[in-house]
C-alpha cells in the first residue's frame, strides 16, 4: 500500500522534470533560432532592358533620362554628400525619390566622366542603378539608398526596422556581396578592373551604398583603371602610397634612400584588391553571434589572401568560391543542430 502511494507521489515529480526538459528544449531552440535565422533573401534582380531602370512601384522599366529630362524633371532637395569628385543631392523625379551627383571641380572631370561610362557598362545587380545622365552638364542620377554607404551599417541595423536583422546570415550575405561585385569586376564584360579608390578601409566602404533590403550595390566607380593582359598592370594614381591598408605591391619598393617618382614606381593588378578582403569582411561581419565561428572557417583564405605575392593569391572568384561553402556550411549545421532537437 506505502509503495503504492509512493508511485503516485512520484508521478507529478516525473510531470515536472518533463515540463523542464521541454522548456529546456525550446530556449535552446529559440536561442539557435536566434543564432542561425533561416529564409535568405535572394538578391532580386531589375530585370530592365539596357539603358532603362525602374525604381520603386513604377509599373514599366523606361529609358534613362536624357539632358532635357534631367534638366525639367530631376529637383534637387538637400545635399546629403561630397567627395573628391562629386556633389550628391537627395532630389526628386516624378515623385521618386533619386540621387543626383554633380562634378565638383574641373580637376575631376576625366574621373567624372570615367565612372559615368564604368556606370553604363557594369549595369547589374552588384552595381548602383543609373536613373540617367546629362554629359554636358557634368550631371548623372542614381537610384537613391537612404540608408547611405556601409560604414554606417551598425547604426542601420540598430534602427528598429531592421530589429532582429543583425545577424551573421545579413552580415554574411553582405559580405558574398562584397566579394561578388569583385569577382564581377575582374572578369567584366570591360576587361579587368582595380577598385583603385581603396587606400583605406573607410574609403574602399564608402565607394558602396547599403540598399533598403540590407544588401551591398558598388556605387563610386570613378576610378577602376583596366588592367592590360600581359602589360605592366596599372597604378591608383601618380602618388605614394603608404599605410598597411593597401597591398604591399602598392608601396614605394626602393627604400626611403630613393625618392618617390612615378616613373620609378612598377604597376601592379587586380590581386591588390583581394588583399584588401580579410580588412572589409572583418569590418562587415562584425561581432554578431556566430561572426567568431565564420572568422574561424576564413581563417586560410584570408591567410591566403595576405599573401605577400600577389601571384600566390587566390582570385577574387576563388575566395567568393570559398565564402559561399563557408554559408553553405553554417546553414547546414543549423539545420543538422535544430533536426537532433
Ligand atoms: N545613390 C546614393 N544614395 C545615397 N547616398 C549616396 C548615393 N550616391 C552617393 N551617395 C553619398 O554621397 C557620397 C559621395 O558620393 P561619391 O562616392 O559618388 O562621391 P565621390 O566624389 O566620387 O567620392 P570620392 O571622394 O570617393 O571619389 C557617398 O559616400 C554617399 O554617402
Ligand atoms: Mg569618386
């Protein structure tokens, strides 16, 4: 009869241990849940004709705007930034938002004119989209993406619409990006580019604008001189170069003992830019859960990457090779991790 009673006393104390283990169950699987968010949102392509765009709700892809229409229908609002080469005003066109960037100064002008024609060739969905353009008025209007460049990614995903957003599944796909307009770059249908605009981790993010659905879009194309096959290569500007930013092939090889000279100083190629990978990547992923282990999966491209060669890097289509399975990996692992639950 006592061990009876002692059975049924033990029942709610079973009921209590199975109530906490599936409680203990849940957190981990909201925690993972947290950790690896599932859905990837597909880049999603314009799909316009050449020389048309679309923005926003429009209906139809229309052709670019020529000077005439530019000139009638494109109203400045406020200027919301300037570099070397260009004033960009937030303005509108019809009721849409755009942005219309002006040359700054003379000087400029082949840069101007250089990333407007860069602009007309490397349309896609790695590139900003090109609204129009008015040669003779040294004037040229993009798609405008409010939330600016990359360099102020924190602060955006720290806006409460982008809540829960900032995670290493956006940072990563942020990151494929990045990686992806290089490897565009370097095998485009206008040769092979440098991103020479790239001196310091701040300027190489500011030649990229963050779009609304947190994905990168190269936007500054004012200086991607082409490197000849066979050639010398070529150099970013008639300068020195210093800083542990920019690859070493970039720096003065004489010693400090021979000046500076342009003539003196040999070309390089497209590797400078793969040795800048490791730097961007580090800043884009940030200090997200799950950022520690994708730094870890990186950790031999990026060796690879910095390596004081430039003939022993990898290409830029390699390491987007390598950062692919790397996401390829973690999804899995995610989905391995919440099926044992
Ligand atoms: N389409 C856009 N939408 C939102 N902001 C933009 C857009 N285009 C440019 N900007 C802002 O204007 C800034 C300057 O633009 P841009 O880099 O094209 O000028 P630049 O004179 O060529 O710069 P640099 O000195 O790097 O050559 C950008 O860093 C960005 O903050
Ligand atoms: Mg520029």
């Amino acid at each position: 009869m006592g061990s009876v009673r002692a059975a049924w006393c033990s029942v709610p104390v079973v009921v209590l241990c199975l109530a906490g283990l599936l409680c203990a169950n849940l957190l981990l699987y909201w925690y993972l849940e947290a950790l690896y968010p599932v859905g990837v949102m597909p880049h999603v392509g314009r799909q316009c004709p050449p020389r048309h765009f679309k923005l926003g709700n429009m209906k139809d892809c229309i052709p670019w705007l020529q000077c005439a229409e530019v000139r009638k229908d494109v109203r400045r609002l406020k200027l919301i930034g300037q570099g070397a080469v260009k004033k960009v005003y937030l303005s509108e066109w019809k009721g849409q938002k755009v942005a219309l960037s002006a040359l700054v100064s003379e000087t400029y002008r082949p840069d101007f004119l250089h990333g407007l024609s860069m602009l007309h060739s490397l349309q896609s969905v790695r590139v900003v989209q090109l609204v129009g353009a008015c040669e003779d008025d040294y004037v040229l209007v993009t798609e405008y993406h409010p939330l600016g460049t990359p360099l102020s990614l924190d602060d955006a995903l720290a806006m409460p619409r982008y809540h829960g957003s900032d995670t290493w599944q956006t940072r990563l796909h942020l990151v494929l990006d990045y990686v992806a307009f290089l490897s565009f770059l370097h095998n485009s249908p206008v040769g092979s580019r440098v991103m020479c605009d790239s001196n310091d981790l701040g300027k190489t993010l500011s030649q990229f604008l963050l779009t609304s659905d947190l994905r990168l879009v190269a936007n500054d194309l004012d200086a991607l001189p082409e490197v000849p096959r066979g050639g010398q290569g070529v150099k970013c500007g008639p300068r020195e170069l210093t800083g542990d930013f920019v690859a070493p092939e970039q720096l003065w090889p004489h010693g400090s003992g021979t000046p500076f000279t342009d003539e003196l100083m040999p070309g390089y190629d497209e590797k400078t830019d793969v040795w800048k990978i490791p730097d961007v990547t580090r800043f884009l992923l940030g200090h997200v859960v799950g950022s520690d282990v994708i730094h870890f999966h990186l950790f031999q491209i990026h060796a690879d990457c910095k390596r004081y060669d430039p003939r022993m890097r990898p290409t830029a289509r390699e390491v987007l090779s390598v950062y692919r399975s790397v996401y390829d990996t973690m999804v899995e692992s995610h989905r391995h991790t919440r099926d044992m639950l």
